[in-house]
C-alpha cells in the first residue's frame, strides 16, 4: 500500500472509533423508548406520520404480527416502485425523457430495490426518469435501509428478553427515517454538493467538444442518492457504475467521506446493541471482531489487487496509474488506483 492509501485507511478507521460510538449513543437512546434526542423536533413529525397512516404508537406486538408488517410493507413498496417505473414514460418531471421500464426490468429492479439487494440492470441516466430515481428507487433505498434496522431492533429486544414483544413495526420504521436516515442522508448530500457532486434538474446539457462535435453531458438529483446509498449500505448509481462515475465521486476527499459513510453505520449498530441489552462489553466484542474481519480483509484484498496477477502483461492504464506491472485495475478508476478505489 502506498502512504496515500495508509493515511486514507488511517483516517477512515479513526474517525469511525470516533464517531461509531457516539452515533451508537444516539441510536440506543433514540429506540430505548421514553424521551429521546431531538424530540423537540422530531417528536411533531412523528405524531404527524402516526395520526396521516392510523398508526397507534403505544401498540406493542409479538414476533409474528411484526414480521406480517414488514412483509405487507414490502409488497406494497414492490407494487408501487414497479408502477412507477413502468409508467415513467407518461409522468412528469421526466427532462430527459425516459421511456416507461419494460415489465420485466420493472419487476426486477423494484425487487432488488425494496429487498435492498439494489441489482442494477439499468443505466440511470438514460432509462429512469428524476422522478422514478427519487420518489422511487432512493426511496426504496431509504425503506429498505429503515427496515433492515428495524428488523434489527427487534432482534435486540428478543435478545434482551424483557417481554415477549418486540416492539411496533410502524413505530420504528417512522423513527428510523426520521430520527436516522433522513437527517443523516441529508447532511451528507450537503457535504457532497459542497465537494463537487452533481445535484440538479437540469437533464442533458449539450457541449462542443475540442473535436468540432457536441456531447450530452447529463446532470440530475445525484448526491441525494448517493447518500442514502452509501449510509443504508445499499447498491445502485444514478449512472450505473457503483459510485465511480465523476460526478458521484469527483475528489479524493469525498472518495474517502463516501467509504466512511459505508462504515460507520454498521459498527454505530454493535454500539448500540450493547447498550440496549446492558452489556457493553458484549458489544466491545462484536465491535473487536469486526474491526479484525476489517483490517484483515483490507490488508489482504489491497496487496492483491495492487499486485494483480505477474502471468499477465502490463497495460496503459496500470503504467499511468502506476500501479506496477501485473497490477490489477479491472474495476478500478485510475484517479485512485487499486488502493483507493471503492
């Protein structure tokens, strides 16, 4: 590894041990019930969400009424992510003038997308429309985020074991977007925009190449997928190639602010695992384990993809990318090499 990609690895680790348990702090007093942070202005959302959908937030349910929840929500999410990729052709806020999905790729996008699985058969710039990548596919990647904690907050309570419920479905997928995701997602988009991620309605703008020709350069709501994506651990990209794309990742600096914003989440759950069941260092071990499954699977997987495969000749890229011969960059972008790819 070189010394840009120790300082960039360096930096990620550090702020994670940093922020993971202070966000672990906020997760566990925010799902522990009673008063929690921010209920000055998040409470009034709330009630507002519970009175619109009927929602009775004192309700506390066994396993099973809470596992037909999730189900019904699921379904429900499916049928309607699919209606509005297949009729995207004929609804507004469509600027580069996509035509509707057809069935098929309808329903396997809004599967893969409400599961959170996010298998992309698509490139987004060009086949989905704004209104279809923001009121339906980052939706679903907001959803599909919330359940999963949701299902894992249950979890937690029947770990703990304090009564046979485990809590209300409605009650904290509402808290999860409100409380987690939503504000969350938000300030990341912010940070994004301000670094140079693309963030706007404007469709196709037409350039004059250097050549004498023109090009369609497409811009679009980009950071605010890009966030939700990167923070629910989701898949997917406005333009179809993970999040290398200039325009979802255009510096070194949000490069390593978007493998941050995968990370931190997922040890911040272990966190807060420890405080609701009253055992931290139960926690502290989990957190252990992964952080050793990290650093190995990182030391390991980096050394072989700068290394690549010696059987296979150099080329222009790996010479210019100065990732030494037989350095592998299949998949990886030249402005970060193998080390800084993500």
């Amino acid at each position: 590894m070189s010394a840009v990609s120790w300082e960039q690895f360096a930096f990620v680790a550090v702020a994670t041990a940093i922020l993971a348990p202070l966000l672990g702090r906020y997760l566990a007093a925010t799902f522990r019930g009673g008063r929690a942070p921010g209920d000055r202005v998040f409470a009034p959302i709330e009630r507002l969400v519970y009175r619109a959908t009927g929602v009775d937030p004192a309700a506390n349910w066994m396993w099973r009424t809470y596992a037909l929840a999730v189900l019904a929500f699921g379904l429900i999410g499916t049928l309607v992510l699919y209606g509005i990729l297949r009729l995207q052709g004929v609804l507004p806020f469509n600027p580069t003038h996509a035509p509707g999905m057809s069935s098929l790729l309808s329903f396997n996008t809004a599967v893969s997308f409400i599961t959170g699985t996010n298998w992309q058969a698509y490139s987004g710039e060009t086949q989905a429309s704004y209104l279809a990548q923001m009121a339906g596919l980052v939706v679903a990647q907001f959803t599909a985020a919330a359940v999963g904690l949701s299902v894992a907050l249950a979890v937690v309570r029947g770990i703990a074991g304090k009564s046979r419920t485990i809590g209300n479905f409605w009650v904290d997928l509402t808290r999860c977007l409100v409380r987690v995701f939503v504000p969350i997602a938000a300030l990341a988009a912010l940070v994004m925009v301000s670094a140079g991620t693309v963030q706007n309605f404007t469709g196709f703008r037409v350039a004059s190449t250097l050549a004498g020709s023109t090009q369609s350069i497409p811009g679009g709501p980009v950071a605010s997928m890009e966030a939700i994506k990167l923070l629910g651990t989701n898949g997917g990209s406005f333009y179809a190639v993970g999040g290398a794309h200039p325009f979802e990742n255009p510096t070194g600096f949000t490069n390593v602010f978007d493998l941050l914003l995968v990370i931190v989440l997922p040890f911040a759950i272990a966190f807060m695992f420890g405080r609701l069941i009253g055992r931290r260092r139960q926690a502290y071990a989990i957190v252990a384990v992964m952080a050793l499954l990290f650093l190995a699977h990182t030391l390991v997987s980096v050394q072989a993809e700068a290394h690549g495969n010696h059987l296979l000749p150099a080329t222009v890229s790996q010479v210019v990318s100065g990732s030494s011969p037989g350095g592998n960059m299949e998949g990886k972008e030249l402005r970060f090499g193998p080390d800084g790819s993500r």
